[in-house]
C-alpha cells in the first residue's frame, strides 16, 4: 500500500503519524514545494518580533521523521491524474498512489489595488515571507499594515519590534468587532497605541503609489495620503484547491469532505485549512483555519486511509492567542451571528483571580484581567478570556461538554457578580463530586 500525502504543514505531518501508527510497513511519501518542509506556522509572529530564533520554528529532529520512516520528496504536483490513481510532477514524472490526502492548506488572499506588485509590498504566508519581510524592516523607516484579524496585528507588532514606525488601517470603527466586544477591542488598541503604533480607523487603500518600482506611499479612499516604504497586509485566506479542483473533486470555498475525511473520490482525502468538512451537528460542511484543527484532521485523515473508521467531529472552537502582547482565549461562539436570547457578561480587572489545578497560567499578576462569557438557557455558549488564563481551562471544559450551568446561572447575572468566583466555585464542586 503506498499512501501519498500533497503538503507539508500540520496536517500532512499528523497523518503520517497516525498512518504510521497503525501500518508499520507501508510506504509513505509526503510531497511539498515549500522549502523548509514543516515548521510552526503560529510561531512566525514570534520569529518576527525576535522572540524566536527561525531554527525554534522547527519542532520535530531529523530522528523523530528517521522513526516516521517516510519519504519526503521536495515536488510541486501540477495534475491529479484519477483515472490512473496518479500524479504528474512538476518534472512530468507520475507517482502513483493507492491512498492520496490533499493537504495544500491555504495561500494569503491577494492584494486587488492598484499597486499591489510594487516592490515592498508584502504578505506573511510562511517562513521565506518572514524573513523576507526582516530584509525590508528598517529601523526608522514607516511601515504600513492593512488588515483586521490576528495576522495583521502580528504583522504591525513585528515591525514595531523592528524598531518601523508603524500605521495600521482599519476598515471599520475598531479592531476585530466580528470576534470582540467594544471594550476588548479598545484594550487592544490601547495596548498597541502604548506600543507606538498609530491606528487609522474607517480607512481603506484606494492606491499604492511606486518610485522607480518600490513602494513609496499609499492613497486612501478618503484621500490622505501617507508616506512608506513596506507595505504588509493580511486581508484573509484562499483554500489552496485549484488540483482538486481541475481534477473533478467537489469543491466550494475548499475541498468538500465527509466526516471521514473522504472526498467524492473514496481513494482521495483532504485536510487541513483545504477541506470544507461535513459536521453532522451542524449539517454544514465547515473550513477551519486554525493549527490545532489541522492536527486533528490530519489525524483522522491518516487512521480513515489507513482502514480504521475514526469520524471527525469537530471540537468545539477553542484559540489561545496574543493580541497586542496579552494572552486572549476565544472559546466558542462569542461573535456576531448569535441567538438574540443570549446573555452577555463581563467583568474587568475588579475580578478575584484564583489559582486552579491543570489551568493555563500565562500572565498571572498582568495589568489587565477579564473574562466575557455568553450565557444560554442552561449552558455557556463562549467566552473570551484576557490576561491570567486560570478560567481557561475550565469554561473550555464547560463549554465543550455542554454542561448544564443552572446551579451557578442565577449567581453570573446577579448584579455585580464576580464571574470569576462563580466559575472557580462552580468548577470546584464538579470536581470534587468526581
């Protein structure tokens, strides 16, 4: 049996561990163009601000893939040849493959303006991108950022820590609103103003403007003008689908999988931020960009291949990230689109703040603490928690198993309750009755 897998990043890795676990002796081949094979991702913010040198971007040893025992082959596949269950190279040789698993992940949308090919103009998709960016990043010089989610805000800090004067544009009235509340928005602003970062809100590029084919400035849609000399931006993800796409697999925004991982093809799976995944709760087919879910798929991708019928389900969201040098958790549904029942609330920095045993601790003591969580019928729906981590893990806990909150529900919404206190002392008596 030869399994062949199409990508090099968290997916592709964890399916050929879980291939492995199960099939000692069949013949693994990873295909990828990406240069340095596989490395964290997530750690490309650090390696910018200069927290991570770029080999600590490398979590595995050249013996942990030796006991893999597969082979990696540095290849672009240009066709997936399914009648012949084959693929042709970008050097038009064709492996063939019993077992294929897409797992191409996702390229950074493409700047539209004009201007966008402008030397100077830059994207952060992987690690050649970060160090390209360093290359740009001079000291005293200005830098612009566009973009509203993690990635950009990772950028704007990584070339403050450049020591870049930086303008970060934002298209609405304040960071991220699709995900935080008004207050945790201005806590981030805040934060990165305090940094030396100026903010441009409602602003958008309407055009950026070259000198002798380098960025030199940058027109906004109201007109203003502001001088640069990079311009970074992060303006969302495309599925990389076009192979699946060219060779018949269903496709909409990625690639269309059942629960199993299992494409309309049933030789043929795909994981990772490429597959729009059915989930049976939902009865939806779902895309998920986050590294930890990419893990998971992989991993249910390898055990479906290799014959062991392992479902995906998907996990209930859970995102430990920084925003703006303080540790945020997202756990659940906390943005926009929720039921008009829900209640919301929050508490700020006036919280008693506990020590728990198996919590995330990552800022203890930290000039700002708070915790929102949403309140349904009888069970949390989300929750976004800021500085010390200790309720991480047990609303994560409460959240994904869908515990029936009614003995603490009636002490959250009392006026000026400390939320912190209910959820420990609540969290507290689960375990003890245990």
């Amino acid at each position: 049996m030869r399994y062949v897998i199409i990508g090099t990043g968290a997916a592709g890795i964890a399916a050929v561990e879980a291939i492995r676990s199960v099939e000692r002796g069949a013949e693994i081949i990873m295909l990828g163009d990406d240069p340095h094979g596989f490395y964290s991702r997530p750690g490309l913010a650090y390696f910018l601000t200069g927290e991570l040198s770029d080999k600590t971007l490398f979590p595995k040893t050249r013996e942990d893939y030796k006991r893999l025992g597969f082979i990696y082959r540095k290849a672009r596949v240009t066709r997936i040849l399914r009648d012949e269950t084959s693929l042709q190279l970008d050097d038009n040789s064709l492996l063939t493959y019993d077992r294929l698993l897409i797992a191409t992940g996702a390229a950074a949308s493409p700047l539209t303006v004009p201007g966008a090919n402008l030397q100077g103009v830059v994207k952060l998709d992987h690690l050649n991108d970060a160090r390209h960016i360093l290359k740009l990043a001079k000291r005293g010089r200005t830098a612009i950022v566009v973009g509203g989610g993690i990635t950009a805000l990772e950028l704007a800090e990584g070339l403050r820590a450049r020591g870049m004067h930086v303008h970060y544009l934002l298209r609405g009235d304040r960071y991220w609103s699709s995900v935080l509340d008004e207050h945790e928005s201005r806590i981030i602003e805040a934060r990165l103003q305090e940094e030396g970062i100026t903010l441009h809100f409602h602003s958008e590029l309407r055009e950026i403007i070259g000198k002798s084919g380098q960025v030199n400035s940058v027109r906004l849609k109201n007109g203003q003008t502001l001088k640069c000399s990079l311009l970074a931006y992060a303006i969302g993800i495309q599925p990389r689908v076009e192979l699946a796409r060219d060779a018949g697999l269903a496709t909409e925004r990625g690639i269309l999988v059942n629960e199993f991982m299992q494409t309309n093809d049933p030789g043929i799976y795909a994981a990772g931020d490429v597959a729009q995944v059915y989930d049976p709760i939902s009865g939806h087919s779902i895309l998920d960009s986050l590294w930890g879910v990419a893990r998971e798929q992989g991993d249910a991708a390898g055990l479906n291949m290799a014959g062991q019928a392992q479902p995906y389900i998907k996990s209930m969201p859970f995102n430990i990230t920084r925003l703006a040098g303080l540790t945020t958790t997202i756990i659940g549904a906390v943005g926009h689109g929720r039921d008009d029942d829900l209640i919301g609330i929050a508490r700020g920095d006036s919280e008693t703040w506990r020590e728990l045993p198996n919590a995330i601790v990552a800022q203890s003591g930290f000039d700002i603490n708070r915790v929102r969580i949403l309140v349904g019928e009888n069970k949390l729906i989300g929750a976004v928690v800021m500085g010390d981590q200790t309720l991480s893990m047990p609303l994560q806990r409460i959240i994904a198993n869908q515990m029936d909150i009614s003995p603490m529900r009636e002490a959250l919404l009392t006026r000026d309750a400390k939320i912190a206190d209910v959820v420990v002392d609540f969290w507290s008596n689960l375990k003890s009755e245990k």
